[in-house]
C-alpha cells in the first residue's frame, strides 16, 4: 500500500489540506496601506482599530471554505486505504479534484463580497496556493491508479 507512488501522492494533499486548514490566506488592506482584516479559512479576523471603532458592518464566516477541506483531506485519507478498489480510487480522486476546484470558486466569491464590505484590497498570502497543489498532487494519484488498472488490466488479458 505505502510503496504506491500514488499513495505518497495523496497523502502529501492531505498534508497540504490540513496546512492550509490553519493558516490565514490572505488580508485586505486600505488604498492607505493599512491592514483592515485577515481571512481564514474558518473566520474573518478585523483588526483591533475596526472593532474599536465600530466599523466591522456585517459578519460573514467562511466556514464553507474550511468545511470543503476537512471533505477532501476526509475522502483522501480514506482513499488510501481503498487500494484494493482502484475503480473507486479514481472516482474518489476525481471528486476531490472537483471540490477544490469548488473552494476556490468559494475563496474568490468570499475575496469578493469582503472586500466589496470592507472598501479594500486583498492581498493573498502564500497558503492560498496549497489546495492547488493538493489538486495537482490528487491528479497524479489518479494517473498512478489509472496506470496501476490498465496494468492490471493487461495483464488478465495475458491469462
């Protein structure tokens, strides 16, 4: 089971889902270059200035863009242990892909409308880029399971 490159593969996005479960993504600064807040995956952090003054408006979580993580790491980390069931591996792989294809969707429409509230600009940290790294991870999982079936495949074919 380890000694499959593609479970190598999905383990390091689960790794990489879980990293960029807890750190910021990102933070809304003024035209003046003051920090407004931060975005996180689970919360939306103002600065202490904001709070003092009142001005925080609305509150909008964005639990959905952690809620789509812990799924993917969820179904990955049982994914590595479906490697009698290739066919299942792939479909599960896919529908991982899929979901953070969906969070990122999500973390633009969030970047969106708080920025839009607060009258600034994001700024994107580097932990924005993990789930897109878990994708990639997760596509060359499929293709080693992908390999692994029509190996499988071919060789029944021999018999």
């Amino acid at each position: 089971m380890i000694q499959r490159i593609q479970t190598l593969y999905m383990l390091l996005a689960v790794v990489l889902c879980v990293a960029c479960l807890c750190l910021p993504l990102g933070y809304y600064v003024t035209d003046t270059g003051v920090r407004v807040a931060t975005l996180n995956n689970l919360w939306f952090a103002y600065s202490p200035e904001l709070i003092v003054e009142g001005m925080t408006g609305r509150t909008l979580r964005p639990w959905a863009l952690f809620a789509l993580l812990v799924i993917v790491s969820t179904l990955t980390v049982m994914n590595i242990f479906m490697f009698k069931r290739r066919a299942l591996q792939m479909r599960l792989c896919s529908f991982c892909m899929i979901l953070l294809g969906g969070w990122y969707v999500l973390y633009a429409y969030f970047i969106y409308i708080l920025g839009h509230g607060l009258e600034a600009h994001f700024r994107p940290d580097w932990e924005g880029a993990l789930p897109f790294a878990a994708l990639v991870l997760l596509y060359l999982a499929f293709r080693g399971v992908m390999r692994d079936e029509m190996l499988v495949r071919s060789l029944d074919r021999l018999r």
